[in-house]
C-alpha cells in the first residue's frame, strides 16, 4: 500500500483527525439567506391573490425555490413553459399555498447546504501558508524553479497542466505545485458521507491521478469517510483497487512534497 494511504487512514483513526480537519474545511453553517424584498412583496402579492403562474414566476427569481421537485430545474430554464403547463403549476402552487407565508419564507432563506460552501475552502487553506509557503500568481510560478505553488483560477490551472505538463483529462485541477523540482497535480475533496454524489466527487479525483503521460506528479487529497475501516467501496478502492496511488489526506499533504 502507498504509504502516504497508510499514513491518513493511520491519522483518520488514531488522532484527532476531526478536530485538525476543521482547520483545512471550517464547514461552519452560514446564516439566513439574504432576500431581496422588492423580490419577496412580488411573491406575498401572487401568494395572497392566488395568481400561480405569477407566484412561480416570482418565487424562480429567488436563490433557493421552497421546495423540492424534480420539475423546477426546467421551469428555471424555460420560464416560458409556465404557461403551457397548468397542470404542473397547479400541483406546484398546491403545496405552496399548504405552507402559509411564514414557512414559505423560511424555506426561500434557509442557509445555503454546508456541502456547497466547502469547494474553496482547501485553496483558502492553502493560501493561509498552511503548506510552509504562499500561493504566487502564475506569472511568478512560471519565471521561477523554485519550490512554489501556483495561486490561479481552476481555468488557469487547467491551462497551464495542458501546455507544459501534457495534461489531457477534461477535470478540473485544484492543486498545482512544484516542489524539489517536480511538478505535482491534483484535485481535493471532502467526502462527507457514502453514496450518490460523494461516490461522483471520488470517482472524479481517483480519474484525474490515473490519467496517463502527465508529467507530473498526481495526487488525490481526499478527507472523510473514505478513511473509516469497513466495507464501503471507497475504503476497498484506496486499499485494494488504488493501493499503489498518491492519496492522502489534506494533513499529509505538506509531508508528501517536501519528500519529493
């Protein structure tokens, strides 16, 4: 097994890997969403009148719809099939009206899902010299050979693997570094449960370490359950399928590169 594997499954069970986590992803709730009431008055008005397709129309301008359905991704997207459909406003608005304004209002302004906001927070990580040195622009990292890692867009980062490092994967990158000089690549994830969408994010940073002829060193830095010794498929991948990878853990990670 790569021991860099051995080494975060090691820290996920014998430390207090929690606890250390929280200072790469500090997942901490945010507050209400912030409603733009001229906004909100346009939905009490449709709401109190029962008009549905202006109550649809109003409550689709709002960050988050009140409620769940698979029908509403479509309405957002052609507002026009409002009209043409009766029946399904109807059902819509049914459900709507059973909340009362209060309640509808909660749900309009519920924080956003804590899975949403951890995207950036590995590059704010990063960018708190948490790895022993600042993130520098691309400019910078391209006119030195020193040990850096580069501070750019996920497009810039893309970009740049492309052209000087033969990386041909359609993923994006979230890490870019050179250390010792070697390149290194990779994606990190917070994997925050079994399942669905968190087997997708997994599936998506094991194919950007397995894509051939990069001239880099590839990484996966991934933290959560994928650690917890039991038969879930990502525990069986890392130890028997991707054995031989560089995965790890966000808290290994300044270890792994100054070994390089």
């Amino acid at each position: 097994m790569n021991k860099w594997i051995h080494y975060s499954i090691q820290y996920a069970n014998q430390r207090s890997y929690l606890d250390d986590l929280f200072q790469v992803y500090p997942t901490i709730p945010e507050g209400i969403r912030d409603i733009d009431m001229t906004k909100w008055h346009q939905v009490e008005d449709a709401f109190r009148i029962r008009d549905n397709r202006l109550l649809i129309e109003s409550l689709l301008q709002l960050d988050l719809f009140p409620i769940k359905d698979s029908y509403i991704a479509y309405l957002r997207r052609d507002p026009k099939a409002i009209m043409r459909n009766p029946q399904t406003i109807n059902r819509l608005c049914g459900r709507i009206y059973e909340m009362g304004l209060t309640k509808l209002f909660e749900r309009c302004s519920e924080p956003k899902e804590t899975n949403r906001q951890i995207g950036p927070l590995f590059k704010d990580w990063i960018r708190s010299k948490a790895l022993g040195i600042s993130p520098i622009p691309i400019s910078q990292f391209i006119s030195s050979t020193s040990n850096a890692i580069l501070d750019a867009s996920d497009a810039q980062m893309m970009d740049f693997a492309r052209e000087k490092l033969n990386y041909r994967h359609d993923k994006g990158l979230d890490f870019v570094a050179r250390f010792n000089g070697k390149y290194v690549i990779g994606e990190a994830k917070f994997l925050t449960d079994f399942g669905g969408h968190q087997n997708a994010q997994f599936n998506d940073a094991i194919s950007t370490i397995i894509t051939p002829h990069v001239k880099a060193v590839k990484i996966a830095i991934l933290d959560g359950v994928l650690y917890i010794p039991t038969n879930n498929k990502m525990y069986k991948a890392i130890t028997r399928t991707y054995f031989d990878e560089n995965i790890m853990s966000a808290l290994v990670l300044r270890d792994f590169l100054y070994q390089l």
